[in-house]
C-alpha cells in the first residue's frame, strides 16, 4: 500500500506539473514585450498601459518599479514612457527624446516643475537592446537607474497613496498626453521595501485588451497596443509579388538573406532585411523552362543554378552581368516535377517527383564542376512519390518525409498521402524508414524543404490539403524520433494547382525568423503571384500566449479538478482490480490513461441582421464587398490591413451567411472551413483567438458585432453602418418579381452594383457559390429592367445598366452590342468601337477563339 501511495502522489504532481507547463512560452527563446504605436499613427491609434485601471495603488517608501525598455528607431522619438502620478496632483514623467540622445526624469505638480534630472549618456548603440530600468521611491529622495548609471531627485513624495503608474498615453484630466515615444517595454515589477515582488508583468502571455500580473491577478489594461509574441503566432504578409509566367523558378539565400524569382525575361530579388523586390531584365541567356526544372542558389559562388535532369550542364546566373550562361532550353514532358532539391558540398541532390502519370524514387545528383548527372532508382524500398518536404541530418544523410505517390509509382494504381519518415544516405545509396505518424482525415502533403533541430528530432515543415485548390497552408512540427504531428501557428489561404504551385519554408538564423514562400495560381485570370509570410521562431500556438489569471480561471479549475478527480477514480479502480487479479493469478498490467478534453466557446448575446436603406455617406463606418475589399473605422480610418488573410476570411464567411442566406454557422463549420488540418483543440484554440482579434476590430468598425448564441455564429448590422452588399442584397429582395421600380431605387442600384464584383480580389472555394449567386442575381434584375417603359428610350440608365452587365459577365455580348449602339448613336464613335475591341480582346483570352459577331453587324441593326 505504501508504493500505491507514492504512485498516487507521483502521478498527481506530473499531471499537475503538465497542466501549469502546458503552453508555458520558455521567455528565453522568443521574443516578448509590449510594443508603443508612436507618432506614425494619429493620436487615436498610439498605445497607452494603464498598470493599476481598476483602483489606484497604495504604495508606501521603499517601493520601486522596475523594467526592461527597448528604445526603437523613428524619425520622431519624443515621448512620455510613463507618469507616476500621486493623489491627481504630482506627477513623476520618465521623458525619452532618443533624437537628442537623452532621457528625463521630471517631477511636476499642476502649477509647474519641480526638478528635472538628465540622463544624457544615451547613442546610437542603445537602439535594439533591452535597457534596465528602476526607480525607488524613498524617503528623502527618487532614486533613478538606467542599467548602471544612477541618478537621485532631492525630492519625495509626502504620501505614495492613489498612486497611478500610466505609460504611453494616457486620459488624465491634469496630466493626460498623447506624446508616445517608439518604445517596447516588459518584465514590469513592483517590489516593497523588503525587495519582495508584489507585482509582475512580464508581457508575454495576454488577453486581448490587457495583461494580468503573475501575482495577484491584478489586471493592467492595454490599449492599441503590439504584443511581439503574437509574431510567433500569427504569420506576417511580407510582399505579394505578381508574375504572368507559369512556373517561375525561386531560390533562397538564408545568409544575406534574399528571395530569387527567375523567370523566362527577368530576376526579382526580394531583400528579405529591407522588404524591397527589385526586377532585373535578363540581359542574355534564360534558365530551364517547364515544371521539372528549378533554380538553386550557390552561396559559395554567389551565383544562381538552373538545372533540369534531361540535359547535363547546368545553367549559372551571373549578378554582376545580369546574363545566364546559356539560351533557353525547355524540357520534354517535365520528368520530376515538384521534386526535393539542395545543394550540399558543392553538390546538387535530387530526390522524387512527378513526371509522365508517373511518381519516382530516385536520387539525382550533379556536382558542380562535372558535367553529368549520376541517377540511382529507390522505389525497391521506397515509396515513389512527390510533394514531400526534405532536410539535410549530416553525415550524408537526408530526412525525407511524406508525400503523395503510389506503391508501383504508376498513377493509375491506387496513389495515395504518405506518413513516412525515411532517412536515405545519398552517398551509399541506402534507405531506412525510422518512423510514421498520422495527421486525421484531411489528406496533407508538405513545403518543399523542412527547417530541423536535430537535437530536439523535430522537423518544421508546412502542410497542406492537396485535393483542394482554395486550399489552407499550416505550420507544422513533427518528432521523427517520437513519430508525433502537431500544428502550430495561424493558416494562410493557399491556391494550390498541383505542378503550377510551388511552397517552400525557410529559416533566416539572424533574425530568428521563418519564411513560407508560395506561387499560387490568381483569380480570375491566368496570372500567378509570389507570396510571402514571415513568423517568428519557434513559433508557438495560440494557447501558448493566452493568459489566464493566476488562480482567476474557473473554467481551468473545473478541468483541473475534473482531471484529478478522473484520475483518482482511474487509479483506484486499477489498484483494486490488480489486487484482486493478485490474489487469483499473476500481476496485471498497468490500465491506459485518456486525456479528457474539455471544449468552452465564449457565448455572446444575438442580433437579428437588419438595417436601413441608406442614402451615401463619407466613409465612416464602412464596409465595401463590391470591389477591393475595404473597411473604414468610426473615425473615418481605412483599417483594410488589420484584417489579416484569414481573419477576412473567417469575417466574410461569417458575414455573408448572414446577409445573403439568413443563416447562422457552427464552430465545426468554420473549424472545417479553416482549419481542417488541425485536432479538435488547436482548431477551437485557433478559432477562439481569431474571433477575439476580429470583435476587436470590429468594435472600433461601429455598430456591427459578432454573436455566439446556441452553438452558432452571426454578424449584427446596425444602423451607423455602411455596407455596399448588405444594402444591395436587401434592396433586389425587396423588388425581387416587380416588374419596375422606381428611378431613385434603379439608380441607387446601379451606383452600388457599378462598385464591382463581391470581393474580386479573394480567392476562396466557399466564396464561390456567394459571387455566383449575386451575379446571377444582379444580372437576372438588370435585364429585366432594360424591357421597362421608364428604362426604354433612356440612353443613360441603359448604358449604365450595360456596364453593371459587362462588369459581372465580360462575356456578354447582348450587353456589349447594346453599349456600342448606345455609344454609337451619342456620336461617341470612337468609344464605341473601344468597348468591342476590348470585348474581342477578352473573348480571345478566354475562350481562345474570337467572337462570331463582328462590329459591322453590330451597327447594322440600327439602319
């Protein structure tokens, strides 16, 4: 029984131990901190830190404030980092001119100052580093340090009761400011005059408008405010760089660091430190051409590499000339279209790919500086395949991870994802699988490369669904040690066109950062883009940096205690049926343990989607659908960029349910929509800090509001709300079988239809069936209102209606024809032949043919 005990009480304090470590950040391996939005944003937008908003703090001598302050470079830097105001009538300002190399420590009252004390010995090396800061309140006297050097006030306070500690700006009738220098602060600590800390702020795990205190659940409110840890969360847009080329070639330098982009005409270089993209033309030669051809960057020689594996010399870009080494060369029926590649010891390797209906297993290999390419066939015992993701381990050996082929490599027969974990050792040319894993229903394959730590046998790589062109990109981690598969950070939208795509991860060492690189395929069009995110490292879930209260989360407790309380119940039925098999036979073996999950989702009161017909507005509070995407704030602010990919997304599901169907979604649904990739939790975790971020954006939109109510999400409209789609799709619901309506309606239509196409811009599978059905809708209104008495004879509702047509169908000749008679018999001539040259333009991109109906006969119907 004594053993049993300890058992008991081992198991209790590991469970425990896991749940206060579950989603506990190592603050030494990433970034943190709270982050100031200064003068490049209007005083509205900048950051205040109220540490004590809920009552003032009572402080006694002795006390002292403590933290690390990072002064970042602007061209404005003057500001109030924070004041220390006592009883509404003292205030003790920490002031930073960084421009003017200086801070100050001023003592004021309401009447003027009472000391100001100088710290000038700040430069430009104090950029980017953490400085310590303390103040101590004493008796006498206000003891000043930023990080060795140390400075007193010959003045003190009389009492330290009300105290308020505000940093950034702040609302105070006497001392308010709105002056907010480019700064970061964490690790905040009020201490006593024992030196015991009553206080503490790290910065690192939050909420969405504040941060509690690691002592007492104290809370401290923060107000357009930049948490740095959300970067190890939340992945970055960096640069969207469009192309017309298919299957443009993009190769990486992780030193200095850049992107390359080659194509057929020209280089981008994408400096990755600066954010820039620079074209340059070529001024001779081409690279490879086709899918099975790729570019790679030799850092050795500062040079590009392209290579296709059906001819055997390479092709190099000089950067100082701008020229290739050779003229164009295309390949024969691509053979190893999105294969694995990279470059170790001046020696190119190859593994896998797609070409001819078939997948491949083998290793391609080609040194530098010889002109032949050495070819070894794996599938005896490897699986052929294509779309894995590869890493180098060392010691000649490659990680090879998963994938989508087939057992014989013929694509007829039965292909299917792979989970493997292979090594194969490209020098001996030997293979091993050391591991699988599984990953749930939704079929995934992976980036092109993966970014190791070999000592933790954790391989970073994104995944993504490959039987969906509106697919969505993850991050994920797997153990190949373990053969565990977890994902982390937000999702990026992905359109993946199977051999036109490409997706690649990067890591850049200097600043800690990863890079997921995708061509995708744009809508609508032929066109393609470069996209690329950036995501702090490691990057963590969103349960890592959500905050609970120490000891303030009920719903915590219940599991907590549930948990506990299962597990007795677990042990005790297990200790007791052991005893009894004792008795009867042989020890038993030890009973499995379940993680029991509980599942909360935050409940929000519902209203009904309803507003009134609006007559135009100046854009406040204002939501544009029909055309780019747009959202204007209550102060008139254009707050487009604060919607990152998929938080549009998740807001314009959501929204259009609401609008255009009447109908609410569940959490599955979104869950199932965004992030299929994922295990229940990460989903409902990942759900819950999107929809968080999106309220709050929202609150400073107007009165429009999300709800939760019965398991199912909406979106409200009040009435201050301008939204060009919720106004239209209410209007044609209202006249949807009239035979006329009247002219103020027709034209307040017109005029919002005339906007553009609902989102052109957003590509999305879901959003599919919405623009069609407004289309349709549009289209089906506008052509019955052309057969109206009031509309007839009208040339310029008719020409109106004629663009609304063409802006919705480019391909409709009824409205084409109808807009060249119109232009034609107005005398404009010259537009008219304009509007069917532009129409046989399109009709010959598209279709490939020109249009059977020539302009002659356009004119003739009017003889």
């Amino acid at each position: 029984m004594p053993n049993n005990k300890k058992k008991i009480l081992l198991l209790l304090v590991l469970l425990l131990s896991c749940i206060s470590y579950a989603g506990n950040p190592d603050k030494k391996k990433i970034s943190y901190g709270l982050t100031f939005q200064s003068h490049t944003v209007n005083q509205d937008q900048r950051t205040s830190l109220d540490l004590n908003p809920d009552g003032e703090l009572d402080m006694a001598t002795g006390y002292s404030l403590q933290f690390k302050l990072r002064l970042e470079q602007a061209v404005l830097t003057y500001g109030y980092i924070f004041r220390f105001i006592v009883n509404d009538t003292l205030s003790l300002d920490f002031i930073s001119n960084l421009n003017l190399g200086k801070m100050n420590f001023v003592m004021s009252d309401s009447q003027g100052i009472l000391s100001n004390m100088q710290f000038s010995e700040l430069n430009d090396k104090e950029l980017n580093k953490w400085l310590n800061i303390k103040v101590t309140f004493n008796r006498q006297n206000i003891r000043c340090q930023i990080n060795n050097v140390v400075k007193e006030i010959p003045f003190a306070f009389n009492s330290y009761k009300h105290t308020q500690i505000l940093f950034g700006t702040n609302t105070h009738q006497t001392f308010y400011t709105t002056d907010v220098p480019p700064i970061s602060v964490r690790d905040i600590v009020i201490t006593n005059d024992k030196g015991q800390v009553i206080r503490e702020w790290p910065m690192l795990r939050h909420t969405d408008k504040g941060v509690y205190d690691e002592k007492g659940s104290n809370y401290a409110t923060v107000k357009n405010g930049v948490w740095k840890v959300d970067k190890h969360v939340t992945w970055e847009k960096e640069a969207s760089i469009p192309l017309t080329e298919v299957n443009a070639q993009i190769a990486y330098d992780t030193i200095q660091p850049r992107i390359f982009i080659a194509s057929s005409e020209f280089v981008i270089t994408y400096d990755i430190a600066n954010k820039t993209a620079s074209k340059v033309m070529n001024k001779k030669g081409n690279p490879f051409r086709n899918g099975g051809s790729q570019t790679i960057y030799d850092a050795k020689n500062n040079r590009l590499i392209s290579y296709s594996v059906q001819y055997p010399e390479l092709i190099t870009y000089n950067f100082e000339t701008n020229e290739w080494s050779a003229e164009e060369r295309r390949e024969n029926l691509a053979p190893v279209q999105q294969h694995n590649r990279i470059l170790i010891d001046d020696e190119l390797i190859l593994f896998g790919g797609y070409g001819a209906h078939t997948y491949k297993a083998t290793i391609n290999k080609h040194k530098l500086n010889d002109g032949e390419w050495t070819t070894k066939d794996l599938s005896s015992y490897v699986i052929p395949r294509y779309l894995s993701t590869m890493g180098y381990l060392g010691n000649d050996t490659l990680l090879i991870i998963g994938g989508y082929g087939s057992h014989s490599g013929r694509q007829e027969e039965f292909p299917t994802n792979l989970y493997d974990i292979l090594e194969i050792n490209y020098k001996d040319m030997t293979s091993k699988m050391i591991g699988q894993f599984s990953v749930g229903p939704t079929p995934l394959v992976f980036s092109n490369s993966m970014v190791l730590r070999k000592e933790e046998h954790k391989a970073y790589t994104i995944a993504y669904n490959n039987s969906k062109f509106h697919s969505t990109a993850i991050l994920s981690v797997i153990d190949w040690k373990n053969g565990t598969f977890e994902t982390l950070g937000d999702s990026i939208p992905y359109n993946f066109l199977d051999t036109e795509s490409f997706c690649d991860l990067i890591y850049v060492e200097q600043t800690s950062t990863l890079y997921g690189v995708f061509l995708e395929k744009k809508e609508p069009g032929n066109d393609y883009s470069v996209e690329i995110y950036s995501l702090a490292f490691p990057p963590l879930k969103a349960s890592d940096i959500e905050q609970i209260p120490a000891g303030g989360d009920k719903e915590l407790m219940k599991y907590i205690v549930l948990s506990v309380v299962v597990l007795l119940i677990i042990i005790g039925v297990t200790i007791s049926y052991r005893k009894r098999l004792k008795r009867k036979t042989s020890p038993a073996t030890a009973s499995t343990l379940e993680e029991r999950r509980v599942d909360n989702s935050a409940k929000a009161e519902e209203q009904p989607v309803t507003t009134k017909l609006q007559d135009k507005k100046p854009r406040i509070s204002t939501i544009h659908l029909l055309g780019d995407f747009q959202v204007f704030d209550k102060e008139g602010n254009d707050i487009t960029q604060e919607f990152t990919p998929i938080i549009k997304q998740v807001f314009l599901y959501i929204l259009l349910n609401s609008i255009a169907k009447g109908r609410k979604v569940t959490s599955q649904e979104l869950d199932e929509t965004f992030w299929l990739g994922m295990n229940k939790a990460d989903a409902s975790n990942t759900r819950n800090v999107n929809i968080r971020k999106l309220r709050l954006i929202l609150e400073r939109t107007g009165d429009i509001a999300i709800n939760y109510k019965g398991g199912y999400w909406s979106i409200s409209i009040g009435d201050d709300i301008t939204c060009d789609y919720h106004e239209i799709n209410k209007i044609l619901q209202e006249v949807p079988d009239k035979a006329t309506v009247d002219i103020a309606t027709l034209q307040r239509i017109l005029k919002l239809a005339a906007g553009g196409t609902l989102t052109p811009t957003i590509s999305a599978e879901w959003l599919d069936s919405f623009k069609d059905e407004y289309t349709k809708q549009v289209t089906t209104f506008m052509l019955r209102m052309l057969e109206t008495s009031d509309v007839k004879g009208n040339n310029k509702l008719i020409l109106q209606i004629a663009d609304v047509l063409l802006l919705n169908d480019t391909l409709d000749e009824e409205a084409m024809r109808i807009k060249c008679q119109i232009l034609f018999q107005m005398g404009q001539k010259g537009a008219s032949k304009r509007c069917y040259d532009t129409f046989v333009a399109e009709h010959t991109r598209l279709l490939n043919e020109k249009p059977a109906i020539s302009y002659e006969d356009i004119l003739s119907d009017l003889q």
